[in-house]
C-alpha cells in the first residue's frame, strides 16, 4: 500500500491527465450531469451524492469509507474511487450514489452514461476487484427490497477481465421474471483498461409496454438487449422502465461473484475506477 506522501503525489500526476466534459448529443438535450471538477484530493460533490459507509453485501471484503484515500476528485475533473488494503489485509474503498433520480418517460428515449477507465495493474493483479457503474429503484430508498425495486448495471467488470458485464435485476429472489440471482445480462470485450464510454438507453416510443427496450452500449457498440415482452409482466417492467432510479459507483473487493482477493492481488491507483462524468438525457 502506498504511504500517503507517495498517494498524494501520484494523485497530483494522475489530475494532469485530460477528462473528457460531459458530451452533447444531436437530438437530445442534457437534464443532469456531473463532470467532478474540483480540487485534487477534494471529496465529490455532497448536493449530489450520498458517500456511503457501513454496508455490507454480497459477501465483499471492503469496508466503504468517505476517506480521500479510497475516494477523491484528481483535479483533473475526474473521480478516482480507489481500493486499498492496510497492512493487516483489511480492505476499504468507496460507493457513491447519487441524491439525483430520474424516471425514463414515456413516449421518447432517456440516455443514462458514464466514461469510465480503470487503474493500469496488470490484470493478474486484480483478483477480487469489482468496479461497477450501474443504476438502483429508488423505491429501495422506501422499503422495497431487492430485486424488485429493479436493478441496471450498465458496466460490471471482475478479477481485472477485459469483458463489460450489462445485466438487469428485478421481481424475486430466487429465481423471478430475471432469472435471480444471476439476472438477465450480456457482455462484450473490453479493448483495453482506458477510457471507455458506457450508456444504456430507454426507448419508451412504442405504443405497448411489451415493445418497449432498454440497450446496452459500450463505446457506441450495442451488446445488450431486453424488451418488455422478455421481462413478461408488466409491474415488473415498470420497475426498470417507468420508476425512479439513481446512479451508483463503486468499486467492491471480494464477494460471490469475483471471489476473494489473493496474495497477487494489488491496491492502489492502479487498481482504481476513474470516471470522468456521469449524465441523463431526453430525446428533445
């Protein structure tokens, strides 16, 4: 693990790389982003994110923490959530939800995307990590438990693997309209661990809730699909297509999918999930 001198300085180099501001998109209008200027070493921005701490799921090693150690802005309008393990082995990183919910609205196209890069530790190094952008049900925010407030990953990556897992959650665990736990999802091959832009997008311009899609994009590239009429009923629908949901960015350690973390395993910047912005948009 670095010292916090080598830390600090390596987020100083790290700020002078150039981020990309949110793009505009002919025949859609910008509703919301967050584009992470600021100071480097500065925390994210707190009238539009929670920085949760104290949860614990899926069996992760992680304790998620508010420290500019495992979450910070670069300086260089970007936010670097990092994971770190101390010389005890205890893990920590961080998780940021945003305070902002949307619902996609009938009768057009709704963009939810980020641009993302991960930390240049080479992949036999980063057994156990698990960095994610993804969308949860704001009705979890009110009781509704999970899988039915309705969950979209956009972007999920383990154990360092150059493939982007696009997956939804929703109805019963087990089993359910998605299939629980392993949801309905696809995948596609990640060129390389820099920059990459992830979208998926609502199309709610058909006339019946069973035409209705939401797609998955990496980089402009669709690899993912589900309609309605796969999802198969329609209050379950609802709660991906037609209820509010709220961005998540985290980076987990461990748990049941990726598996524990291994003596190869490295912390650090490198094994990092940068994210230059996050942003909604309206067909206008």
């Amino acid at each position: 693990m670095f010292i916090k001198l080598l830390a600090s300085a390596f987020a100083v180099a790290v700020s002078t790389v150039s981020a990309e501001p949110a793009p505009g998109y002919g025949g859609f209008r910008q509703v919301w982003a967050d584009t992470f200027d600021g100071a480097a070493g500065s925390p994210v921005n707190g009238n539009n994110w929670n920085v949760i701490t104290g949860l614990h799921v899926n069996n992760e090693w992680q304790d998620y923490t508010t420290s500019n150690q495992n979450l910070q802005l670069s300086g260089g309008a970007t936010v670097q959530i990092v994971p770190r393990r101390d010389s005890s082995g205890k893990w920590t990183s961080a998780r940021i939800e945003s305070k902002y919910t949307f619902t996609p609205p009938a009768g057009t196209q709704t963009i939810a995307e980020a641009r993302l890069r991960f930390g240049d530790n080479n992949i036999a190094n980063k057994q156990g990590i698990w960095p994610a952008f993804w969308l949860l049900g704001a009705s979890v925010r009110n009781g509704v438990s999970w899988p039915q407030c309705g969950e979209i990953d956009i972007m999920e990556t383990v154990n360092g693997q150059l493939t982007g897992h696009g997956t939804i959650h929703c109805d019963v665990y087990p089993g359910g309209a998605c299939n629980e736990p392993n949801g309905i999802g696809g995948t596609i091959g990640i060129p390389d661990q820099s920059w990459h832009t992830w979208r998926v997008v609502w199309d709610r311009r058909p006339g019946s809730w069973t035409s209705e899609t939401i797609t998955w994009f990496m980089d402009g590239r669709q690899f993912h699909q589900v309609s309605g009429s796969r999802v198969g009923n329609q209050g379950v629908w609802n709660s991906l297509a037609n209820s509010p949901v709220y961005f998540i960015l985290n980076v987990a350690v461990g748990g049941d999918w990726p598996g524990a973390p291994n003596s190869a395993t490295q912390d650090g910047y490198g094994s990092m999930m940068e994210t230059a912005y996050v942003a909604h948009y309206i067909a206008s």
